[in-house]
C-alpha cells in the first residue's frame, strides 16, 4: 500500500445523479486540503444527457485507472459506492495501483440487497413517489413533466443496474473503506453501513454526519471537514451528540483509552481476543459497553426478565437465539453504565426486535435505568462477528467506529 497521501480524490454519483452533485463538496475540500476533486460524469446525464444511459464497470475502470499513476481517493455516494467497489476489484485484477482510501456514502455494503431498488417495476408515479420519499429525489420530479422527461431514463437505467447487481465473492480489497452514513437516512443507517468493514482487510472507519440519503449534495461542509479530518489523521474528541467507538486487540486499547483520556467518558468491553472501546462526551450518566459473540451465549439467561425470556419462547425458532444474543448485549451494557447496582432481571426491554435505540423499563426504585438508551452495533472482524451493545446517555446518536487493518488486529 502506498502511504503517499492522495492527491485526488475521483468521485462516483449516485442513481440518476452527475457529476454536478459533486460542486459543493469540490467548494469545500478546495479551503481545507491540497485533493483535487473529479468527478466522473456517466452517459446520459448533464454535458452527456445524448448519450445512452448505460455503463459498464470496465468502461469506468478505464476512465480511473488513468489517474493511478499517484496516490488517489475514490468517493462513491449510494449506487457510486457500489460502482467504486467493483472499480477497485476490476483495478486489482489489472494489476493497477489500489486507491489509498474508498469512501462509501449512503450504501448498503456489495453482498446486501437494495431494498429501494424494486421500486424500479413500479409505473413512473409510484416509482418517483418511492425516491422523493425514501431516498430524498427532487419533489420537482413529482409536478415538472419536462424534469421527469429528462430524468427517467437515466433513473430507470441506474435502479435497473442496482436491481440487477450480482454480487462475486472474492478476497476482500486492500482498500482502507471509510464510511459514510447521513443521521436521519430512512433507507441506509449506520448498521447497515457497518457491513462494509466485511470488505477490506485494510481497516474500516465510519463516520456519521447529520443529514439524510443525499448528504453529498446536502451537507458538503459537513463531508468534506471529515474527508479532510481522515486524511490528516487528527483524532478530535466526541462532540455532544457523538459515540466514538473502537474495536481491536486488547492489547492495543490503551492507547485508545489514552487518545480520549481527559477528554471524554469512557467504557470498554471485552470478548475473547476483541475490546471495544466507546466515548462520549458527557462525562454523567457514564457509559456502557459489552460485546459477545453468538457461541459465547450460552444457554443461561437469568440476566433477562420474565417479559423478555417470554419474547424469546414467543419468537419462531431461527430467531431465538439472535433476540437473546440482543438482549444480553443490552442489558450487560446497561447494568456496566449503572456501576452494576442493579438485578438485572429488574429491567426489561419490551420488544427485542426493536432496531433501536433501546430504553429498559424498570422496577419501582430503578428509575435512573431510563438515563440511558442502547445502542447494538453488528461488528464483523477478521476473526468473525459479533454484537456490540453501548449504553450512552439520550441524545447521543451519532456513531463514529475505527476498526484497524487485519495486520493491526
């Protein structure tokens, strides 16, 4: 890998978008960093709009791989993600110079299917009915018929592209992928975009910022202050509606601990050769944290209550075993933010399959429980996966996780 910063940063649009989408964050990264910022411009669309909307991974490998002979970026915002990842394998596979860092927004990792992408066999009201609401779309698409006119084909042809999207197996990329998540994204959250760290060997990064799916366009300032964060490597403390997380050997996570020390409230947890490390701002409440791997579950649950163990009896069989995974992560993350004052089987979640964020129902006397609100967060490591559960004070909501490289692990 060369460790020469990028001197440009290519950047992938995403379904239906240009390479226009990409002017507010070129603005900004131009006052903070030396990246250059070009963007790839597919057929159909702007300075293109003649040309058929139709692309193939190798025609845009072509177009990148003039820019390897220097350390570069890629940027890919939704379908650009997925379109960067399959450059980044086509690259490897020529045998070209890998992009130093792959950033991904708004995108759920290459072996998970886009749920929006069926909406693409809906008639052409439904169809942009489902963008504008699910995926933040021009609401001018739904009353200008000349915008739709020019838009549709090149929409229809990405969402088919998505729809039809198969993806390989192949070793994972030796990309570092830092990740990009809008806070109030209704179709792409920040669990999903965990699933990324599955796909490099080189470490993972996420970083959440506010705003929704279109983030890119919307909240360039906000993108390119991390985009420029990361390429410095300057650690800053959490801000107040921040978690920072951290998973890697124990061995390493005092250095961690030492980053935020005086600057943050700090937990860790601890399974087999992993800790995870998290950080709020806040020093009260405190801070919870446990990990566990499903093997390690075991079979006694006297740590949940009698609602939940009969959530779990309740539940079809394949789910058992996951709802009670999710239980034990929370509740052992929220009895380590109490001081592990309580019984707790005394506080109980009242529905298990809830995405979150959880807040525990309590026994009279136990009020102080409902401080704090439970996070889970699926961790996917070389040495498998696992679930994370963080116990943060309400209003902490913006997820920010480092997992180092394999050789770091």
């Amino acid at each position: 890998m060369d460790l020469r910063p990028a001197r440009t940063m290519i950047c992938l649009p995403y379904a239906g978008g240009g390479a226009s989408a990409y002017n507010g964050l070129l603005r900004e990264l131009a006052g903070l960093t030396d990246l250059s910022v070009v963007p790839v411009q597919l057929p159909g669309r702007e300075n293109r709009i003649v040309e058929p909307p139709a692309f193939t991974i190798a025609e845009i490998a072509d177009e990148v791989a003039a820019a390897t002979a220097e350390p570069y970026a890629l940027y890919g915002h939704s379908m650009g993600a997925r379109l960067a990842f399959e450059v980044v394998r086509e690259l490897r596979r020529r045998g070209l110079r890998r992009p130093s860092r792959l950033y991904v927004g708004g995108a759920h990792p290459p072996d998970r299917r886009v749920p929006l992408a069926a909406a693409v066999d809906l008639p052409d009201d439904a169809f942009i009915d489902q963008l504008v609401r699910r995926a933040g779309a021009l609401l001018e698409l739904k009353h200008l018929p000349e915008l739709r006119e020019l838009m549709m084909p090149v929409l229809r042809s990405d969402f088919t592209w998505i729809k039809n999207y198969a993806y390989a197996p192949e070793p994972p990329i030796d990309s570092p992928v830092v990740a990009f998540t809008g806070l109030d994204d209704g179709e792409v959250g920040a669990a999903e975009m965990l699933g990324w760290a599955r796909h490099t060997s080189a470490g993972f990064r996420l970083r959440t910022l506010r705003g929704g799916h279109l983030f890119v366009q919307d909240r360039p300032a906000e993108l390119a202050a991390l985009i420029a964060a990361d390429l410095a490597g300057e650690p800053a403390p959490p801000e107040p509606d921040e978690l920072h997380l951290w998973l890697g050997r124990p061995a390493d996570h005092t250095a961690v601990l030492s980053r935020y020390a005086g600057r943050a409230a700090l937990g860790t947890g601890n399974t087999g050769e992993l800790t995870l490390v998290a950080a709020v701002a806040a020093p009260e409440p405190g801070i919870g944290v446990a990990i566990l791997r499903a093997p390690d579950l075991g079979t006694d649950l006297n740590e949940l209550s009698g609602d939940e163990l009969e959530q779990i009896e309740d539940a079809a069989e394949e789910d058992r075993r996951w709802l009670a995974l999710r239980a034990v992560t929370a509740k052992r993350a929220l009895m380590a933010a109490d001081g592990h004052r309580a019984d707790p089987a005394a506080a109980g979640f009242p529905d298990l399959a809830d995405p979150g964020p959880w807040q525990a129902q309590c026994d009279p006397g136990l009020e102080r429980l409902a401080r704090w609100q439970v996070v889970h967060l699926p961790l996917h490591t070389s040495r498998g996966e696992a679930l994370g559960a963080v116990a943060v004070p309400h209003g902490t909501v913006r997820l920010s996780l480092d997992i180092p490289s394999e050789e770091q692990r």
